[in-house]
C-alpha cells in the first residue's frame, strides 16, 4: 500500500517512477502530513463504514516512516540490480548513515546519539509501554511456571 500511495502521487503529478527526484519525495511527504487519510467506503455495504470523527485527519508519524522507507528500499533495490535508467534514490539516508556501519567509530565510553535514518523521515514519539496491575501481573507469573 506504500508503494502505491507513492505511485500515485506521481501519477497525479505525472512523473515517471524513475524519474522522481528529492523534489517529489519532499512533496510526497509534505502532502501524507497536510493531506490527511480518505475517509474510504466500506467495500460490503458501499456506504461510508463509520464516520471518523476527525476526517481527513493526518497519517501517523510512525505510518509516514514507514511509507519512508519502503519507498526508499524500493529504490535502493532497484539502484542495486540496475533497472532502468534511474539515477538517484528520491529519498536518501542522512550523509552520516550512507557508507559503512552506523557509529563505526563511536566511543563505546560515550553515549549514542538519536540518529534519522532518513532525510525526509519523521521523528516517531516513544510510546508509553501499556502496564497492568501489579495483582495480575504476579497472578500471570506465578501461573506461567506451571
């Protein structure tokens, strides 16, 4: 579904897949933010499913990294195997991440810094972890064993 999101929006901008530059990719995610999610019908009833109450509400941080990077490996794979005449991957790592290993030369002394893997890549909050009372938790334990 990534991947055709992306198709897509170069249709409707009519630019051929391998000839997308950092230009669209910077559209491209530009427009998941502003745009927001279609508010689909639901394919049994053709009716609208259940209205959202925020339509038209943005993709998920997480959801846009995700789009990202599938769309960047979809290019790195096809600038690897030599398809077609494409000539530069829309949606490049940082300069810090492209050759070698990441903090090849790092201080094991020192802690690591937070790192994007890529230009265009959103910041993904950290989400809280769900917790459970502590009751059930040693309930959960202490049958598990068994």
């Amino acid at each position: 579904m990534d991947l055709l999101r992306w198709f897509r929006f170069l249709w409707v901008i009519d630019v051929p897949w391998d000839r997308a530059t950092r230009l669209e990719a910077r559209d491209f995610c530009r427009w998941l933010l502003i745009a927001g999610r279609p508010v689909r019908p639901h394919w049994r009833s053709g009716q609208l499913s259940e209205p959202s109450p925020n339509p038209g509400q943005p993709y998920a941080a997480s959801a846009r990294a995700h789009n990202e990077t599938v769309v960047r490996c979809f290019y790195t794979f096809h600038l690897d195997i030599a398809t077609g005449p494409i000539l530069v991957n829309p949606f490049p790592l940082d300069r810090s991440r492209r050759s070698g290993r990441v903090s090849a030369h790092h201080n094991p002394m020192e802690p690591h810094r937070k790192k994007r893997t890529g230009i265009y890549r959103p910041r993904v909050p950290t989400r809280v972890p769900r917790s459970i009372p502590d009751e059930e938790f040693n309930e959960k334990l202490s049958t598990w064993g068994r």
